[in-house]
C-alpha cells in the first residue's frame, strides 16, 4: 500500500553515526540495558525520545523531563481514581507541593508504562516495552517499510479506500483497548504511528480505566471522533458515522467483544432532563469542593 510523506523522515543510514549520550540515558549504558544513542528521534513537551541500540536490536528510549522542566498540565479527569501510595502523598499532589509534583510526575510515567504492558498483553497495537528505569521507558521502535521510524498518521496522505482501511483498523484497536479496560484519551492522528505492517498507538501518560473513571466515555467519544474527523479528510462520508456511541453503548451492555461486528449507527434516546435532579448534583459538587479546600487549608 503506497503512501506519500508530507515530511521527510530520518533515514536508516543516520544510525551508523551515532551520537553523544544525554546525561538522563547514562545510567541505562552504565547498567548494561543500552550500548549506544544513535539518534535523537523526537522532543516535545512531555518527553525526549530517543534511537539507541542493544546488542543487535534497535529501540526507542522515552525520556521523560523532569517535574521541574516541563508543564504541568495533567487534568484531574485524567487522575481520577489513580491509586497513589499513600494518604499523604494524596494530600501533597493536592496541594501542589514539590513532594507531590514529584508524585504526580512519577504516577504520570507509571500510568503509561502499566498502559503499554497491559495493552501490549491483550494484543493491542501498541510499542512492546522492554524496561522502565529513572524516567526512561525502554520500548520497540516502530518502524516504517523500508526500516525507518515509522511517521506519524498525520503527516501522511492518503486515498480514501487506505483512510477507510486504517480507519477500520483503528476502530477495532479502539475496541480491542476498551476490552482490556482502557481509554487512550488523548487518541489522533498526532500519537499515531504507520508502521510497515499498519497503525501503532503510541502515547499514553493520559490513559483512563473504563470502569473506574467518571470521565471514561467522554474520552472514547472523542478518541473515536477525533479518528473520524482525521480520516474523513480523504474519505468524507466517515464524518457522519457514530461508531463512538455505538461502541461505548455496546460496552455499557456487556456486549463489546473483539469480534463485535460495527454498524457506524447508533439510535440515541432522547429522555427529558430532571432539572432539579442536575441541579442538586451541581449543587453538591460544589459543596463537595468548597469543603476540600478547607481540608488543603487546614494544618
């Protein structure tokens, strides 16, 4: 299946070369897990990632930046329900202290590393890991047909019969996750890779487990939307598919599976809204806030 590039990519022969070791990646060579960085594939705001090898393999080393070198910006949608070690590290990554930004950046990492073992083991498209140690998170390198990193699904075009073929692959990872009880919650084309044999979803700090976060079928609807509006770019009629509500509605019913057969429709049931009911729970929300912030005052 040819695609065009928008950009260019790095090639294989920049490996030969090599490069400097960043100081984060020291310890992995001093350890034994890698031999040597080859090149630095990617920075961006969360993370530096890096090509190194390891014996005759070739990988990816997620860096992650320090609590006190990047932003902060990590939704309470996103946390909700994370298990922290203890009460008190609670009341610190609460409050915001250095102690909790620090606790809040190590169960940022942790929640991405667990995210990518467990997908990894239900057989979702997702970069194998290999080692987690001092912020660094050790992964395959997804490559591309001719053995370069793979691009991202938005710097490629595309004919409409390829964007509806990835677009049902996607779809059915979307499923495949949801099966093992996880959101991505940030999916789209910008943490998407195309792979020589297909889609890859890479990042996932912000993953949410479906049962145990209020926000979970917010998020898949807008993953599932997000897939939709990319794709229908090169093929228009995706844009007015509802494979979001119909797979959060199957889900819901204890009827999603792998093998689960999508329709893009789904039948909404238009109930009349119990004012008062909304407004007591908007009432008791802010009753609920107001009273933690007193306790984050109190000594």
């Amino acid at each position: 299946m040819a695609l065009t590039l928008w950009s260019a990519k790095t090639g294989a022969t920049a490996y030969n070369g090599g490069m400097k070791p960043p100081k984060r990646l020291q310890p992995l060579i001093d350890e034994g897990l890698i031999d040597s960085v080859l090149l630095q594939l990617m920075s961006g705001k969360e993370a530096m990632v890096y090509v190194v090898r390891c014996g005759e393999d070739i990988l990816c080393a997620k860096v992650y930046k320090e609590a006190t070198h990047r932003s902060f910006r990590q939704a309470v949608d996103y946390t909700e329900n994370r298990k922290t070690k203890n009460s008190r590290q609670s009341r610190a990554m609460a409050k915001g202290s250095r102690y909790g930004r620090q606790a809040q950046e190590a169960a940022w990492q942790s929640a991405e590393v667990d995210a990518l073992y467990r997908l990894a083991a239900a057989g979702v498209r997702v970069p194998q890991p290999h080692n987690f140690l001092d912020g660094v998170l050790l992964m395959e390198l997804v490559s591309d047909e001719q053995g370069n990193p793979a691009p991202r699904l938005g710097d490629v075009t595309m004919t409409g019969d390829q964007a509806r073929f990835f677009h049902a692959q996607l779809l059915k990872e979307v499923v495949r996750m949801l099966c093992a009880g996880v959101v991505h919650g940030d999916l789209s084309e910008f943490n998407i890779l195309l792979g020589a044999d297909g889609p890859v979803i890479i990042d996932l700090p912000q993953a949410v487990d479906a049962a145990g976060n209020n926000h979970a079928s917010r998020m898949l609807l807008r993953d599932v939307a997000n897939l939709g509006d990319f794709f229908a770019r090169f093929a228009p009629e995706l844009k007015s598919t509802d494979y979001g509500p119909e797979i959060w509605g199957l889900y819901q019913k204890g009827e999603l599976s792998e093998e689960t057969v999508l329709t893009g429709r789904f039948e909404r049931q238009h109930a009349p809204v119990d004012l008062q009911a909304l407004m007591g729970e908007i009432d008791d929300a802010r009753a609920e806030e107001a009273a933690r912030q007193l306790r984050l005052q109190s000594p």
